[in-house]
C-alpha cells in the first residue's frame, strides 16, 4: 500500500512539472516572436504594459525636499548684527562689540525681509547675505518685541552689483502658504543658518498646532515688573528690575532640527511655500537637549508685518493671557485664596508696557467679560473685538477685579 501512494505521488509531481515547463516554454516563444507575427495574429506586441514604479521619482518626497532646497533656498538669507554692549573692566565700564547671525526669508522685491526681532534687536549695524553672493546692508523698518517679529529693509538696491546685477526685479521672493490650513502630522523643511552653517537644510513634521511658548529673547530689553506685574519706574531698584518674559501664542512646533542661527528662517511644506518663521526652541534639561522647535505662524507673521509697515505698530489691547474656564477659576481660587465671580472671560495674566490696557490701568488677575456691549468669554473673543475696533478704534471694557466689577474706556 505505501510502495503504491509514493508511485502515485510521482506520477503526480512529474505531471505538474511537464506542465510548468511547457508553460514557461510557451512564454519564451512568446516574447521572442517577432512584431510581424504578432500582428499576423490581430495581437499587439505589448500584452502586458511594462512594470513601473507607483509613484515616478519627482513625486518623491526626496525630490521635492531638494526641490525646495534649490527653488526657495536663494530667497533665504543671512543676517549679521553688530550690538554694543558695555562691559566692567576693573573699575571702568568699557563697551565691547560682538556679532550675532541669524537668518530671514525675502517677502517682497522691494527687498522687504521678515526674520524674528530679536534677530536684529539693538543692532547698531546689519548686513544680509544672500547665497548667490550679493550682499546688503539692512534697515529696521519695523519690529514687535511681543510678536518676536521684525521686517528689514535691504538698502542699496538700485546700486549695481559686482556680478552685473542690479537688482530689485531680480531678488528671489519666497512664495506663501495659508498657515490656516495646516495639519499635524504634515512634512516641512527648515532652512537657515544653524551654528553660522550658512543655508543649512532640515526636515520633520509638524508636531503640534497652537502651542503658547514664554520666551525672554535674547538681545531683548524688556521693562522690569513688581510685584503685582505692572512696569517698574526708572527711579526703582535696579536689582528689582528682571526680564519679562514674551508669550507667543498660536505656535507650530515641529521636530525639524533648529539651532541658533536658524531664527527668523522659513518653516516651509514640501511645496516650498512659506508656513511659519522659525522662532525658538527648547533649552537643554539635565544635559538633553530636546529635539523641539517652534515656529511663527505666516499669516499671522505677515499681518504683524503688515501693521508695521502700515502704522508702525501693531494693533493689541495689550494684555497677555487665557481663557478662563471654570476648572481654571477653581483652581485660581484655590491657589489664591479668594472665589473669582465669574467663571469664564479673558483673564489677563501680563499688561504689554506702554499698551493701551497700561494707559487705562488694567492689571494682572484682572477678568475681561464685556467689550462694546459684547459678553467676552475667552481671549480669542477679546482679541476679535480689538480687531474690528481697528486702529485708533475704542473699546468699553466690562471687568472684574477682585471681585469688584469696574468698566474703563480704552483707545487703540
């Protein structure tokens, strides 16, 4: 019985065999006939269409990352500062310069450059560098220490260039995309000039959307506090004066690698349009260094740009703060001792020195719940309000302090 399965078996396996081999025969004989045959037959030559990829190589995302790389790098450009600053020697204070870089991204052929305020903050002398290698001096025509924002205008352009360029029409101007419709989880490239590598490239993804980041920047010298977070008088301790710190709002973060240098460079998708301007990153903690960046986003970089270009100024009530909410109100009151009495509306945290809340006397702890007639609930409200109002626009402001409720009329 076992002798008869294993010649059945064989049989089998050799009939399978012949009948592979056949087929892979006929296969051959297939492909080698020639054109004329097949069209003898009313059959085209290519039966089946030719293997190919999914997806060609300029849809890859190295292409467009290199894409990106030569099409929008000449519109990134290098920015040096020389600061004074005055240092102790012995018994004399003596001032000393030192040099700062950082980077920018061109937004206009007029040779309009948006790059981060602190970039260019007590620059006594600034100079851009573009990577074809022309070379501009720069003039602050605006700057917003609380948006970290500041727009550079590149002189001299009317004057020839050594490589026989003159040059408004020919600066690369980077294109902008709606910041508005960004998604976590979207590629993006980072260019600028980390460590004064110049027009260093870096990608990521964008981590997460709307963070709100306290920085005190660098080169950035921001009014003193007290106690109660108002602005310190001249003639107070100087020992008492210290930074204060500026919240962004409305941040990107991102995982793409940005250093020192790469401040004021564009965060760009992978279609090379502009998404946000490189602004901060987080500080070493116990000697790790997280790899976490943030980035301005460009609509709102670009409508700062445009109210300093417009009104020198930007439009702001002046208070930095939230939303409250009732887990936060319970919370304040259990930290503070004292039951607020509401439990939502803008509730302000710090006044912008020299701001219209500073003229009107707001103060910290303060809670916003009415503007022009209009029941405030959160801080995006509030900011909306001011917004209509305009600039030189008023509001009549509703609030609570400590429990008191008071009103004020405030002129943007």
């Amino acid at each position: 019985m076992r002798e008869r399965d294993r010649q059945r078996f064989d049989r089998t396996v050799r009939v399978w065999a012949a009948f592979l081999g056949g087929v892979l025969v006929a296969l051959t004989l297939f492909a080698t006939l020639p054109d004329a045959t097949w069209k003898s037959l009313g059959l085209s030559a290519r039966v089946l269409p030719p293997l190919r990829p999914t997806a060609s190589r300029d849809d890859s995302l190295e292409e467009r990352i290199k894409n990106v790389a030569r099409e929008v790098g000449p519109a990134v450009v290098k920015i040096t500062t020389t600061t004074e600053t005055m240092v102790e020697n012995l018994f004399f204070r003596i001032p000393q310069e030192t040099e700062g870089v950082g980077s920018g991204v061109i937004i206009d052929s007029r040779g309009l450059v948006l790059t981060n305020n602190h970039v260019v903050a007590g620059a006594k002398r600034i100079d851009v560098f573009l990577s074809d290698g022309r070379h501009f001096p720069g003039r602050v025509r605006g700057a917003d220490p609380w948006s970290d924002l500041a727009v550079i205008q590149l002189e001299g352009l009317s004057a020839p260039e050594a490589a026989g360029r003159t040059t408004r029409e020919k600066l690369p101007v980077a294109k902008l995309a709606d910041s508005d419709k960004l998604e976590v989880g979207q590629f993006v490239i980072a260019i600028g000039n980390p460590f004064r590598f110049d027009h260093s490239v870096t990608v990521g993804v964008i981590s997460a959307l709307q963070r709100t980041l306290p920085v005190v920047p660098e080169g950035v010298e921001v009014p003193g506090t007290n106690t109660n977070g108002r602005v310190m008088d001249e003639s107070q301790a100087e020992s008492e004066v210290g930074a204060v710190p500026v919240y962004l709002e409305g941040l990107i973060q991102t995982d793409a690698s940005i250093n020192p240098g790469n401040s004021g460079g564009p965060l760009l998708d992978t279609s090379g349009r502009v998404v946000g301007i490189n602004t901060a990153i987080l500080q070493p903690i116990q000697g790790i260094t997280p790899n976490i960046g943030f980035a301005i986003p460009i609509n709102r970089a670009m409508e700062v740009a445009r109210q300093l270009l417009e009104h020198g100024r930007v439009l702001r009530l002046g208070v930095v703060g939230g939303s409250l909410t009732p887990e936060i109100a319970a919370a304040l009151a259990q930290i503070t001792g004292q039951k607020l009495p509401v439990e939502k509306g803008a509730y302000i945290v710090q006044i912008i020195p020299r701001s219209p809340a500073e003229k009107i006397g707001l103060q910290p702890n303060d809670v916003i719940v009415l503007a022009n007639g209009k029941r405030i609930e959160t801080m995006e409200e509030l900011v909306a309000v001011v917004r209509k109002a305009g600039f030189g626009g008023s509001l009549e402001l509703g609030f609570y302090r400590r429990g008191e409720r008071r009103s004020a009329r405030v002129r943007l």
